[in-house]
C-alpha cells in the first residue's frame, strides 16, 4: 500500500511539473498561440483537420467492412460446420446401406474357410490310408498275400488316389471362392 501511495504521488508531480512546462497544454490554446504569430499557419490546420476528416470517415468504412467481413465469415465457419456434420451423416447413412451385403460375405467367407479345412483334414485321412496300402502291397510277399487280395487292395488304393484327386479339385475350388470372397469384401469397403 505504502509503495501504491509513493506511485501516485511521484506521477501526480510529474503531470505537474509538465504541466508549468507548457507540455500539458490544450491543443486548442497552442493553435491560438501559433495563429497569433502566424495567420497563415490557419490553411495547415484546416487542411489537416480535412484530412483528419477523411482519415475518419475511411477508418469508420473499414470499421463497418471489417464487421460484415467478420460477419461472413462466422456464418461461413458455421455454414461449413453444419456442411460437415451433414456430410458426415449421409457418409454413415451410405455405409449402412452396403453393411448387410458385407456381413453376409463375411459369414460366407467363414463358412468357405471351415469346408476348406475340412477337404485339408479329409485328404490327410486320404493320405495316411494310401500310404498304409502302398506299404502293405510292398509288402505282399512279406505278408503272402494272394493275387485277389493285392487287387482288392489296389483297387482300393486308386479308389482312394481318385477320391483325393476329386476332393483336392473341391479344395482348390473353394480356395479360389476364399480368394474371390475376400476381394468382395475389399471392393465393398465403402
């Protein structure tokens, strides 16, 4: 507080102390001084206050542009807002849209996948069965095997070699269907 007060006292005597100088003076009373010594001095004044005039009257049109400028430009902030959210909305609602075509290949694309698994199990099967028969005939003389029983077991072994070739076609064919269904997927990503 104590420094608050020494503050003001020391501005208060500045103000003052220019004020006896003459630096306070009212710009009305110095004008009248110099118009006193010199009348022709009064033409400078008129035609600053002209163009002290003027210099107002731009500065109250800027004022008014810069408002309907600022004007403008909130509403078009809020114009480009309200556009985005609209945007956004109509985006979503079209996505939606394609969602029940994209959920039914995925579940396809599950089924496809579990009866490829399955062909890969069945021709494991297929190939633990040849591979035990292609033992078994060389074998046959081991094992004293009769002719009809090496032609049981060899037709056995083509039956076998067809049925893997067939279902190897069946695997391969729903490879490509695991392929193709992913690439619909994909194109569908809206």
């Amino acid at each position: 507080m104590f420094l608050r007060t020494r503050i003001i006292t020391g501005l208060a005597a500045c103000l003052l102390c220019l004020a006896f100088q003459g630096c306070l003076e009212d710009r009305a009373e110095l004008e009248k001084r110099i118009l006193a010594h010199d009348p022709s001095f009064q033409k400078t004044l008129d035609s600053r206050d002209s163009l002290r005039e003027q210099l107002d009257s731009q500065k109250a049109i800027f004022l008014r542009r810069e408002s309907e400028a600022n004007s403008l430009i909130k509403a078009l902030k809020q114009k480009k807002i309200d556009a985005k959210k609209e945007y956004s909305a109509q985006v979503e609602k079209i996505r939606r849209q394609i969602q029940p075509e994209k959920r039914q290949l995925r579940r396809s694309l599950i089924d496809i996948k579990r009866q490829y698994k399955c062909k890969e199990q069945e021709i494991g099967h297929i190939d633990k069965d040849i591979n035990e028969i292609t033992a078994l005939i060389k074998k046959k003389d081991a094992l004293a095997l009769t002719q009809d029983e090496i032609r049981t077991w060899n037709e056995r072994l083509s039956s076998l070699i067809k049925k893997k070739n067939e279902i190897s076609a069946e695997k391969d064919k729903l490879g490509k269907e695991i392929e193709i269904t992913k690439l619909k997927i994909k194109v569908l990503g809206v």
